[in-house]
C-alpha cells in the first residue's frame, strides 16, 4: 500500500534555456497519490498497446506502426495540463499518451490499426497513429511532416476572433522542425500571440538523421534556434522526466492562457524502438547507445520514483501491468471484432455529399445592373458575402486598404470590415493556405488571394495534402471547405512567374473545385457561391480578363449564385463543339465570328467549372456537331483540354466525325518579350485556322 502523499518539490533544479536565460523552477508539483498512479497507468497503457500493436504486425494482422515508446512523459504532462473538454489538438504520430488523454479510447487506438469502419478517426482510410476525433477537438492528422503547424495557427486565430479561452496544441519531432511551415508558424503565432502551445519532441533523430545533421540551433537545440521571437516562452525540458516535463508544461500552458502568447517546449525524449515497423534502427544506431536510452525509460524511472517514494509497491507495480495487459488485450480484441469497411464506400467523401449546394436558390434574377469590369464584380461579390456571413475571412498578401490588393479586387474590404476580418498576410504561401485550413476547420470560412498563380506552390503542399483531403480522409467528420482565389493567365507581358496556368495541376486532386470564368457576371455569380459551399474551391482569375472591355457584364444582385458545374452555350452552332473557358473562351468566340462569315456554324461552351464538369453539356453539344475541339491557355501535355477529349472519345466516339482536337500553349514555359510570349502562348488566328482545319476534315 502506498504510504506516503507525495509532494515532489522540483525547485532549484535548472531548466534551459527560457529565451536565453537560465532559469529556476518555481512551482512544486502537487499531485495526489492518486494522481501520479493514474499518471503512470496512462503511460504504461500508451506502452501496452505500443507492444500490442508490434505483437498483431508480427502476426500479420495488421500493416503498420509507429511507436511513442520513449515520449510518453512530455506526453503525460501535455495531456494532464491540457483541457480536453476545451482546447485543441493536433498531436502527431507518437503522441499516443496525449491521444490517450485528449479522450481517444483504447479501442478506438485499435479500430484504427485494424482498419476498421468504426474507426473514429478515418474509418480505415489512413495509416494507424494517424489521430482524429470530432469529440476532443482533435483534428485529423495527416502523415506529411509539419503541414499542422500552420493549421493549429489558424485554429488559434479562430479561437481568439470568436472570443474563446481555447489553447491550440500542436506537436512535431526534432527534424520536422527543419520544415519551414514551423518556421512560418512560429512567426505568425508569435507576432499575433495566439494561444498556441508547440512542443517538440526531441528524440535526436529523424528516421536515422541525427539531430546534428539536421539543426542549427545552439547544440542543435530547437529552442535555442528559435531564439529572437519575443512573444515567444522557450523551455528546453528533459522530456524523460514526467515531474521536470509536468512543471514546465504546466507554466507554459499558464502563460499561454494569460493572453502573452505561445509556448515552445523542447522535450528531449528517446525513442525506444525503431521509427516505425517499416525501419530497424539497429542499422544505424549503436548497442551502447540504445541500451543507455533505454536506461531513460520514462515509464521505469516514473514507477521506481513512485516506489521509492512509498506511493507504490512492487507488488502494486507488477498487478497495474497486469490489469492494463487485461485491459488493452480486451480492447483489441473487441476491435478486431468489428465490421471491415466496405469497399463500396471507398470513393464517398470526396466531396461534401449532404445536399447543400443543391439546396441553394441558383440564378433567379437576370444580370441587369450597371456594366462592370471582372475584378469589380470580385470586389461586389466579395463585399456582400463579407456583409452576409461574419464567419467569412479574407487575407493574403497586399490585401488590406488603402492598396487592397495588387489588383484591387480587394479594395475597401478591409476599410469597412475592419482589420480583424480583412488583413495582410506575412509573405508566405503556405502560411496563407495553412492558416485558412485551419480556420475553417475551426468553423470559419477563409477566401484568401494568392497574387499570382505562379506563387501558389509554396501553399501547393497544404492544398493538396491537407485542404483536399481533409474530407476524405476523416470519412467526413472534418472539413476545410476554404476559397482559394488566384490570379492566373498570360498575354500580359508578365513573363515566366507572372503568367502561369496552374489549373490542370489543380484538376488533378480529388477534393477541390475549381472555377476558371471568364466574365463579370459568371465571376460574380461563381464567387459568391463559392462562399457558400461546403467545399474547398480554386478559383482562378484571368488577369487579363480583370478591365477587358469583352469580359465586361451587366452585374448580377446580391442574390445571384452560379452552380458549380454547369456550362453554358456561349454561341449555338450546329458545325462543330468548340470548349474553352477563360480567356481561350473569347478566342474561340472571336473564331467562331469569323468562320460564320466563311459559311460555319460554330457552338462555343464555356464549361466555366472544371471541376466539377458539366459533361452532359458538352456530349449533347458533340452528338449534335459531330465535331469537337478544346482550346485552352495553358501547356498541352497533361492539359485539361486532353482530359475532355479523353472523355469525348469514351463517350462520343460513335457520334464523331474527325478526331478530338485540342489547341493549347506549347510545351514551354512563357517567356518576358512580347515576341516570343505570342509565339508560345495560343493566339486568334492559331485558334480560327485550328478550328477550320477541324471543320474540312
Ligand atoms: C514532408 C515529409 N517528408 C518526409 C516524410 C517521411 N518521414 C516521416 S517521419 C520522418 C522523420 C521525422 O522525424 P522527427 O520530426 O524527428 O520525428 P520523430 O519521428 O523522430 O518523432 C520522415 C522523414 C514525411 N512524412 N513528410
Ligand atoms: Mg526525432
């Protein structure tokens, strides 16, 4: 029986560094015996089912695993000072003990190693370790490194607009720290003080890069490399150590709660096994070495403290074991029991599948106000969604007044709704993309600018791996349905980085839609629905089409919403199927003019979404001509232009009488003079002959 209430008194021991200094420990830890058993049972559980996982491997039941054997201290301090009934979570891979914690059940820990339906995180869509649950605010987490750094800004961000006392965790290892979304996290958290808790865990390696190949911070110290962020609370803990880990975890999390911004700790931990089952550490790392971690066991030091302290006996030691073994063999086994998902299910979640969008009241009015210029109508279509949802966010890069963006599609947003809502992003695509992925995770809704196509690679990653997947792979418990607008196109003399089409790249991904118009009205309708739906959207903006003349439109009302994926005849013609969109869509317009004087009838689609596409418009278009051809702006390999034609021969091809034609930029990359610009990008009369050319045949 245990004796004694313990009260361990960690003062005088040092800490290093807090921003630069070193520093005394100031509060005893105070916890009941009851307490730090309970603290040793989550630790010993985490292990437990680590050693299960590894055992059903062994046997074949199952195909991966990634241990948190090693980190379970910091973890048991994280997961004790946390609320998680409250705060937010987006641990990664090895926090099993501050999964266990935050509220996710032993069972739920298995459902997901066997693939299992009821697998609350992702109903066996991805790896095990990989952690999700609606209930605790644990955002589902992906495998890429360091991509939740800036997602857990964007929740803090929201935490902090709405007015709630939240903290946002977020963890990584050592080496992801050499991402630069960390670095691009901290300094967003830091320069807003969000309530932000980052802990890194230090485990010196990084698969089998040690932590000197990989930091520069003094003695490759990650809190020593962060040094300069004045906002920024910095602890070096020996993360091994639940008391020392508890201590500090417990004045960060203090600090952070006090509205002075956000927490690093670095939490030097050992990793007791190997990476993951797919690695063998034994290769790179020495006996000597992984035997002296191992004398570090966290678990071991914590239960031989408890019993020299009298709070436990051997006996007691040896029976908790036995009880959690009991406990998490019953768990497995009650998972491995459950349902298998069903491979009919595999494709669903792509997309928001509840019907809203086709709720909402599409073109019910006519366009019928003042003409006005395509960015206009962004500017209109921006304003009155602001004005209509006070969850709606708009930032980028130059966006806020007085020059509202390098285009001016955003001016006067932030002037009238303030700079909470509208402002200026730091310089950095990722941080924009990140932060509004985690924003609208956290119930908000993002429409962020990114100034040119060109620049949006940098964000690419979170777009992707993130934004685009976030749906799919919680089978539907999470979200990040955001509007990406970005400014695309060439014929402006802008060069290789100033006129990009990014949209074939894009159209690639499932989980994103993308819009490409090409006038006022089809914009200002597109936005605005954009705004509304529960899905992430691309949308891409022809600069050349911003003041032209052509692409100018009567302007829509407030009411007036486009749907996703309905193309419109822009001309009727009976000869040939001409499908465009953006400024390719006026080429073709322009082609088909000129052929009606040569004796043809040209029917000209604007298809306005790629993704979704509006098939149906076009198949009925083809069995009607007989004849189709696709005019983009961008690069013809890979091209948008040769998945419509793929899918014209598959669904046409009895109904066609010539081969599926696409004009498109050469495979180049487009060049500053004016010359060489035309002589790669798609022009009038390339388009006029091209289609000619389709008609004789
Ligand atoms: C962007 C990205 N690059 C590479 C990988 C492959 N990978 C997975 S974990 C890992 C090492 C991470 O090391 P560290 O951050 O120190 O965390 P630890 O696993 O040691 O806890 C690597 C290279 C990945 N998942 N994502
Ligand atoms: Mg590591």
């Amino acid at each position: 029986m245990a004796k004694k209430n313990l009260e361990v008194s960690t003062k005088n021991k040092s800490v290093k560094p807090t921003n630069g200094r070193q520093k005394k420990l100031k509060v005893a830890v105070k916890l009941s015996n009851y307490e730090l058993k309970d603290v040793l049972r989550m630790m010993l559980t985490a292990r437990t089912i680590d050693n299960k996982a590894l055992n059903f491997l062994r046997q074949g039941k199952t195909f991966f695993h990634i241990a948190g054997a090693g980190h379970e201290a910091i973890q048991a301090a994280i997961g004790l000072c946390l609320d998680k009934d409250n705060d937010w979570y987006f641990p990664y891979y090895r926090d099993m003990t501050v999964a266990l914690y935050s509220g996710v059940t032993v069972k739920e820990i298995f459902l997901q190693c066997f693939a299992k339906d009821s697998d609350p995180a992702s109903g066996g869509r991805q790896l095990p370790e990989h952690w999700g649950s609606r209930r605790n605010r644990l955002v589902s987490q992906s495998s890429p490194t360091g991509t939740q750094f800036l997602q857990a800004v964007g929740t803090a961000f929201a935490t902090v607009r709405q007015n709630e006392r939240r903290i946002t965790y977020v963890s990584s290892g050592e080496g992801t720290t050499s991402q630069g979304e960390f670095h691009e996290a901290v300094n967003w958290s830091s320069r807003e003080k969000l309530p932000l808790l980052f802990v890194v865990q230090n485990n010196k390696y990084a698969i089998s890069v040690p932590v000197q190949e990989q930091s520069g911070g003094k003695d490759n110290s990650i809190a020593e490399m962060m040094t300069g962020y004045e906002n920024l609370l910095r602890f070096r803990v020996n993360g091994t150590d639940f008391f020392e880990s508890y201590e500090k975890v417990s004045e960060a999390v203090d600090y952070i709660r006090s509205g002075k911004g956000p927490a690093l700790i670095e939490a030097e931990c050992v990793r007791l096994l190997s990476h993951s089952s797919s690695d063998d550490q034994k290769k790179y790392r020495t006996k000597e070495e992984l035997e002296e971690d191992s004398r570090k066991c966290p678990v071991e030091k914590l239960a031989k403290h408890l019993i020299n302290e009298e709070i436990l006996t051997n006996e007691e030691y040896d029976n908790l074991k036995k009880e959690i073994n009991e406990e998490v063999t019953e768990a497995a086994d009650e998972a491995i029991a459950e349902s298998d998902p069903d491979p009919k299910e595999a494709h669903r979640y792509v997309f928001d599948e509840s019907g809203f969008k086709e709720t909402l009241d599409y073109e019910i009015s006519e366009p019928s106000g003042k003409k006005i210029v395509m960015v206009d109508a962004i500017n209109h279509a921006l304003h009155e969604e602001m004005k209509r949802n006070d969850k709606m966010y708009i930032f980028g890069e130059d966006v806020a007044d007085k020059k509202g963006g390098v285009f001016t599609a955003t001016k006067g947003l932030s002037t009238t709704f303030g700079d909470k809502r509208v402002f200026n992003s730091p310089l950095a695509e990722a941080s924009i993309t990140g932060m509004a992925t985690g924003m609208a995770v956290a119930g908000l809704k993002p429409v962020v600018e990114i100034q040119f196509g060109d620049y949006i690679w940098p964000g690419f990653m979170q777009i992707r791996s993130e934004t685009s997947t976030m749906r799919y792979r919680s089978k539907n418990v999470w979200a990040s349905p955001i509007v990406v607008r970005v400014a695309v196109g060439g014929y402006i003399h802008g060069g290789l980085y100033h006129s990009q089409n990014i949209e074939a790249t894009f159209a690639h991904i499932p989980g994103i839609f993308i819009a490409y118009p090409s006038n006022a009205a089809d914009t200002k309708g597109l936005l605005k629905t954009a705004c509304r739906i529960n899905d992430p959207v691309l949308f891409c903006e022809h600069k050349g089409l911003y003041r032209q003349s052509f692409a100018t439109s009567p302007e829509p009302d407030e009411n007036y919403l486009l749907p996703f994926g309905k193309a419109k005849v822009v001309r009727e013609g009976t000869d040939i199927t001409v499908i465009s969109y953006g400024l390719s869509m006026w080429d073709s317009v322009f082609a088909a003019k000129r052929l009606e004087n040569d004796g043809y009838s040209v029917e000209v689609i604007d298809i306005r979404t790629l993704i979704p596409l509006d098939e149906e418009t076009i198949y009925n278009s083809v069995k009607k001509t007989n004849k189709a051809i696709v005019i983009h702006e961008d690069t013809l390999t890979g091209g948008f232009g040769a998945e419509i034609a793929a899918r014209i021969s598959d669904n046409c091809f009895q109904f066609l009488d010539g081969p599926v034609k696409r004009i498109a930029a050469k495979d180049a990359h487009i060049p500053y003079s004016p010359i060489l610009e035309a002589a790669i990008l798609p022009n009038r009369e390339e388009v006029y002959k091209g289609i000619k050319a389709l008609l004789q045949f």
